[in-house]
DNA sequence: ATAGGCCTGGAC
DNA sequence: GTCCAGGCCTAT
C-alpha cells in the first residue's frame, strides 16, 4: 500500500489525531522493531508534544516540542492504526505511541520491516530526497537533469528516491504506461519530450491517486477499489489497446508494461 | 546490476 | 509446502 499517495493520506489521519498531545509512553510489540527504535530511543521522547507531522516521499516526521523528530517509514506494509481511549492492541501493531487524553497511535504491519527512527534536535531526520513527485518541484528540467548523470533503464532510476520522492514499483510501471514510455529505454536514450511526457504522467498518477485513496484505503493495508491499469495485470489485456501486459524483472523487482502502446525509441 | 536479507501472510 | 509481495540496505 504504502507509496506517497497512501502515505499522504495516513499522514492526515495521523497528523488530525496526534499534534497537540503529548507522548506518555512509547510501547514496542516486536523485537524487530527495536532495531530502528531501541528502549532508551522510544523511553527518551516520553513528555514531548507532538508539535507536526510533516510527510516527505514516503516518510513521516513527527517533529517533537524538544526539537527532536520521529522518522516513520512504512516500508512494505506499515499503516496506522487510531486507537480511542481503552481501546485493544490492533492485530499486528508493532509501536505504539501512546498519547494524552488515553489514545494511542499504532504502527501496524504484518511483516515488521517498518522503521521508526529517533533524531536530535538539530539533526536531518531524513536521508537526501529529490523533490515531491506531486509538486511543481519535479520538473522536466530536474529529471533531465538527473538522467544525464545516470545509467540504466528508466524504470529503476524512477525508484530512487534522490531522483524524484514518493514514487514506488506500482506507480512507476502505471506513470511509464501512461507516459508510453518502455521502461526498459536507458534513461540517457530519452529525450526531452519523452521526459516532459513522463514528469506530467507521474502527477497524474499521484494525483489520481491522492484523490482516490481518501475513499478506498482499507485499514488491512489494500487499497483493493484502486483499478492500475498494468501494476499485477501480467497477461490481462492492456486497457488502451488490448495486448496482453508484459511482466519483466528489473532490480528485482516487477514490472509491468504493453510493449504495444510503447512509442518506439522511448 | 544482481543477490540476499529483513519479516509475515496470502495465493497457489 | 513454494512463491510472491506496494521498500530499502548491504555486499559482491
């Protein structure tokens, strides 16, 4: 679930529920978890209030009354989970924070590779990341820019995250496909008006996306009402020309493309 | 660029 | 049982 537009809108919840009270407690349900935050990490924000909730790609920053910030990343299958006051231990939460007034906010996910981070006042609580994929920030300029100092094929490069934030696997092969860009072109065989294509088809995913995601995101992490047009359709028909989708391999990771609807040279 | 690791759960 | 997963890090 979690790319930037399922971030954004967890980050709302989050944000509604969390600034303005104060941190009593921080609970930690599964050693995994400990990597990221330690005990003395999650004992040493006890007292500080929740002052922000900032969202950048696909981290959260909870920036702290001391200075200090939380660096939520959600990975695979992180969400969060509201809980009123009283109120049962969610399946599958991993951190809670537990806040005034008696509520709590849970970081669940069934795998446990989310990470929760704690900085210093004063401190960058996020690595280097390129600009917003939804902003006017992420321009042609910017990513012509970033493609002439890389390799490869263009579909890798759009997952790093110092190229463009808030891009993930399923949005990068759905911006491709709408941008009918093949997404294995090397990123320095693209010309400017195929980079202009691809810029405007990644914030009409985005925003497609952020608009949807308000009405259909589930609390199990699926976001089943949400219809890609390639993402997981490996030999279904394409939906602009019919051709079965193809599903290739890249860095490890799927990627699904019509290697019909692709403009030949981009 | 690829492989492996981190974790669990769902599909088959 | 096996394979796969919307992320990212490290090692080769």
């Amino acid at each position: 679930m979690p790319e930037l537009p399922e971030v954004e809108y967890a980050a709302g919840l989050a944000r509604r529920f969390a600034v303005g009270r104060t941190i009593e407690r921080v609970s930690v349900h599964h050693r995994a978890q400990r990597r990221s935050l330690p005990a003395a990490a999650a004992r040493r924000v006890v007292g500080d209030a929740v002052v922000r909730l900032e969202r950048r790609g696909k981290y959260q920053v909870l920036h702290l009354s001391s200075g200090r910030a939380l660096a939520v990343h959600f990975r695979m299958n992180g969400d969060w989970e509201l809980m009123e006051p009283g109120a049962a231990l969610p399946r599958h939460a991993r951190v809670v924070v537990h806040l005034s007034g008696g509520v709590g906010l849970a970081l669940v996910d069934s795998r446990a590779l989310a990470t929760v981070t704690l900085h210093a006042a004063g401190e960058a609580p996020l690595p280097d990341l390129g600009p917003e994929a939804n902003t006017d920030a992420f321009d042609a300029p910017w990513l012509a820019a970033w493609f002439r100092k890389r390799r490869g094929p263009v579909k890798p490069a759009l997952l790093d995250q110092r190229a463009v934030a808030g891009i993930g696997n399923i949005y990068a092969s759905e911006a491709l496909w709408l941008a009918r860009i093949d997404p294995r072109t090397p990123v320095n065989r693209l010309d400017s008006r195929a980079i202009s294509r691809l810029v405007g088809a990644v914030k009409r995913v985005m925003a497609r996306a952020i608009a949807r995601s308000a009405r259909y995101y589930n609390a199990d992490g699926s976001n089943s009402a949400l219809r890609f047009n390639v993402y997981d359709r490996e030999a279904k028909p394409c939906r602009r020309c019919g051709t079965p989708i193809t599903r290739i391999v890249q860095a490890g990771r799927s990627t699904y493309f019509c290697e019909s609807c692709v403009r030949k040279g981009a």
